[in-house]
C-alpha cells in the first residue's frame, strides 16, 4: 500500500470514528485553496470555501465576517492574502486563530513560505493559539507563471524581478494539495513544519528558457533594479511590497531543494518541466 493510500484509508478511519465536520478552506477558489477543496469533496468531506464571495463570505481585512465563517467548522486551511509577510499578517492570523479555537476548529494547517521573517511571525502567531497546527512552508509556485502574477509577463514576452542570479526550486501546487490534504486528514502532521519544493533549483533564465521551449516563442528574464521594479508593479496594480519582499526571499536562502513532498507523500514532487509541458498543452500561454 502507498502512502497516499494510507493518507485516504486514514481519513476515512477518522470519518467513521469522529463524523465528518465542515473544513474551512479560505482562498478556496485560489491556486492552493482550490485543489485542496476539490480533494476533500471528491474524499466525502463537507467543505466551506473561504472568500469574500462565498456565503457566508470571508474576508481578512474584516474581522467581522470570521465569526460566521467559522460556525461548525472543525478544521481550517489557513491561506491569507497577498501574502504572510505583509503588514498586519502575524496579528489577523493570531486573531483569527484564536477565535477559531474558541469556536471548535482546532484543527489549523497554515501555508506559508519558505525563507520569509514575517511569515515566521504569523507560523507563531498561530502555534500560541493553542490549535492542533501543521505548518506548510513552500516555495514559489510552479502555477505563478500560468495562474498568477507572471502569466501577463509571459504572455508578453519578457519576465522582470529585481535580482540578477537568483534560484529558486519551484514547487507544484499539485503537490502542495496533497501534503495539505494529508495534514489536515492525518493526526500524525499535528505539530509538524514541512519545507516543500521541487526537484531541482532553476534560475529565471532557466525558467524563461524552457517556456520559450514549450511555447515555441522567445521569452526573456531582465532584472531590474529595486525601484524601477516597483515602479513595474504600480503600472500593472499590483501591491509594491512585492518589491522587498521578491528582493529578500531571493537573496539565495531558499535556493536549496529540500524534502517536504517526499516525506509526507512517499513520492518525488513534480519537476517544473511536466508542469510546462502540461500547461502550455491548456493553451493559457497562447498568444
């Protein structure tokens, strides 16, 4: 039997002894959110979405809408937005957590990235809320460049970040999926931080070389300095804290592959390459 045969016999065994209770799954229509939504539907287990469109809706900036949003949940896959080490992250995910523990939900699996102080800030936030807490720290998303911020500057051509020689082992948020749905469904992750990456570290250069191959068209990396890639962000809307944080979580100290994916699921994660392949044949980067 592999492993993730014994996550799903596992998670039936506590269905069966407990009864399924509603998992809160905020960003539930987000890249990570809403693959680990899917999962627990097609397992049988009753699920909320967490967005500011749902009902009852869910939002950070809105403390008010927690309350609801938590009402006969019992577990919770914490996802907040734009990211971790924003301002004002580390005490919404404390307040948050300590009302959803107050309300029954004990049971909380955060994502959160790997290298980055601020999200540290959040990781202990919610450790001290007294949950049953699994921390999933990962690195940048394959899907960025297809589902995310980078999906314009692909179609354009031309990624821009400010760093020169960056490299980053990027991880499949397939494979984030299914070590969260194994956290949230298997007791044994209760008190555990797993790293998560892919096979193998890539630069922006590597990344821009094998979209150009499975686009069949020229894609380019230019670094930018500081400022003018945050006068980049502001042209295109985006948050210009992206800025510092790009610069900082890309200093080299998340460069290394680690072992998340492998030591949850028993396999290996999935390599940028069958992910490039996989959505270039969707046709999201035709132009």
């Amino acid at each position: 039997m592999t492993n993730e045969q014994n996550i799903q016999q596992s998670t039936q065994q506590n269905i069966q002894r407990a009864g399924p209770k509603t998992i809160l799954v905020i960003g539930g229509t987000g890249k990570t959110g809403r693959r680990v939504a899917e999962r627990l539907t097609a397992q049988g287990l009753p699920v909320r979405v967490g967005s500011r469109s749902a009902e009852p809706p869910f939002a950070w900036e809105d403390p008010n809408t927690w309350e609801a949003a938590l009402d006969g949940v019992g577990a919770v896959y914490v996802t907040y937005y734009p990211d971790l080490g924003f301002p004002g992250a580390a005490e919404a995910v404390g307040a948050f957590s300590e009302l959803a523990v107050k309300k029954g939900a004990r049971r909380l699996v955060l994502l959160s990235g790997r290298g980055e102080e601020g999200a540290v800030n959040s990781e202990n936030k919610l450790k001290e809320s007294g949950a049953d807490w699994t921390v999933v720290r990962a690195s940048w998303f394959n899907q960025n460049f297809s589902e995310s911020f980078f999906l314009e500057p692909v179609l354009a051509g031309e990624l821009v970040l400010p760093t020169a020689d960056a490299v980053e082992p990027f991880v499949d948020v397939e494979d984030i999926a299914d070590v969260v749905i194994a956290a949230l469904t298997d007791d044994k992750h209760i008190g555990r931080t797993y790293e998560l990456s892919g096979p193998r570290s890539l630069s922006f250069g590597d990344v821009a070389a094998e979209l150009s191959q499975v686009t069949g068209r020229e894609i380019t990396y230019t670094p930018v300095a500081l400022d003018d890639y945050r006068a980049f962000l502001r042209e295109n809307e985006l948050p210009v804290e992206f800025a510092d944080l790009f610069a900082l979580i890309l200093d080299g100290r998340n460069a290394g592959v680690v072992n998340g994916v492998e030591e949850v699921l028993g396999r290996k994660p999935r390599d940028f390459s069958a992910f490039a392949k996989d959505a270039a044949a969707t046709g999201v980067w035709n132009v």
